[in-house]
C-alpha cells in the first residue's frame, strides 16, 4: 500500500433553531409521523479501536494536548475545506479536493454561479471520472492528478522511507499550515472495515504517538486518533 504526500502551493437575524437528535418515538395523534427505516444501507459503522473518535472526551483531551503542543496548525484550514467523497471510490479525490481548497488554490474554472472552489468533476485528468468510480485511485495515479493542477507534491512510498521518517514528517506537517498531508492505507490495518483509503491528515500529538486522520467518507467513520505506527503499518 501506498504511503503519504505532503502538498503546498508554488441563519435568520435574530431567529435560531436548536436541532437534537430524536430521543422518544413521536406521540400518538401529534400529526407526526415515524419515518420509515430504510430497507437497506448502513447509517455510520462503529469506529473500532485503537481509533478515538475526535468528538469522544478522550479524542477531545489528545485534541487540546496536541493543540498545546503545536501539533495541530495544520488543523484549521483543512477542517474548514473537509470533504466528504462524493462517491464510494472517490476517496482520492475527496482528499485531493479537500488540499487543494485548504492551501486555498483558485482552479481556474467555475463551480457555480460564478464561484470557483474545487469539486472532484473538476479533477478529470490522468484517470476519467467513470474509471475512478469504479476501481479508485492508486497512489501513482492521484499523484499524478496532483501535480495536474500545478502544486508541489512530495510523494513517498513506505519501500523508500522509514518509520523515523515518516514521524519526522508528520510532525513538521502537522506543524505548519503551509502544507497537507495525505495518507494513502489500508483500513483493515485498522480494523476498520474496507481497505484502501485515502484521508488528509489534521493533527500530531508527539505525546501519545497518535495522529488524526480526517476521514473523507464522514458517512462511515468521523475524524478520528490513531496510532501514528498502526498508520503507519497501514501503508506498508
């Protein structure tokens, strides 16, 4: 499996609404009615460990010791571009469209309106769209895409690196704002169901050795810690 790439650029005024989730079927004779569950699909997969779920008291405690630390300048930008894949296999691209917004590159070309921001129908070089959707991204063909659109891509492979590398890199990305880092690996290394994946990464926290990998299908997993040697393994 292929490793990581680190890229960087050459409500109503006055009105709110409190959303909550259901806790209580609705009542009887209220004019509610109980939506009907799906006859198929999954809604969410339990994230099995040693992931921690960024929003869980101990994904939120490596969050602030991290933050303290400074293993987590990259965080805010990338969070603010977060992307979640538009279709199954589009994890690649998702990830790859979430750098780019980050490091804020203008893609030369209309979203909508007359708003430019990247989407993945914009990224139809090296691979088409439809073949992408049916078999993904391998490492060589997203860094291709990458390099497409005119950024900086320094691409390593696991066969090429060390682990001391890859920590020394992690730690520097996680570091800076000026750069995303983005993992390619398999999810069963994780315990987590499927297997090649691609996801940006937001935060180091050198303490515990733990990195935080910001899902691009938030339908299955949400932003979650690892282990930075199980992600590690993960690319191997």
């Amino acid at each position: 499996m292929d490793p990581c790439a680190c890229i960087s650029a050459a409500a109503t005024a006055g009105r709110t609404n409190h959303l909550k989730p259901r806790t209580e079927a609705p009542s009887p004779g209220n004019g509610v009615v109980k939506p009907t569950p799906p006859p198929a699909g999954f809604h969410r997969r339990p994230l099995p460990t040693p992931a921690i779920a960024l929003s869980s008291d101990a994904g939120k405690a490596i969050t602030k010791r991290a933050m303290a630390a400074g293993g987590m300048e990259c965080f805010f930008k990338v969070i603010e571009a977060l992307r979640t894949q538009d279709e199954p296999a589009f994890c690649g691209l998702g990830t790859l469209v979430t750098a780019l917004n980050a490091l804020e590159i203008d893609p030369g070309a209309l979203w909508k309106g007359s708003w430019r921001w990247y989407v993945e129908s914009m990224l139809n070089c090296c691979v088409s769209l439809d073949e992408i959707a049916k078999s993904g991204l391998t490492f060589d063909e997203w860094t291709c895409i990458a390099r497409c659109q005119g950024i900086t891509v320094d691409a390593c492979r696991t066969s090429n690196s060390s682990f001391e590398r890859f920590s020394e890199t992690m730690a520097a990305a996680c570091a800076s704002d000026r750069s995303v880092l983005c993992v390619s690996y398999s999810r069963r290394e994780l315990g987590q169901s499927g297997d090649g994946h691609f996801s940006p990464i937001g935060g180091y926290d050198a303490a515990s050795e733990m990195v935080l990998i910001l899902d691009v299908a938030r339908f299955k997993y949400p932003p979650h810690w690892a282990p930075l040697h199980d992600v590690w393994n993960a690319m191997c």
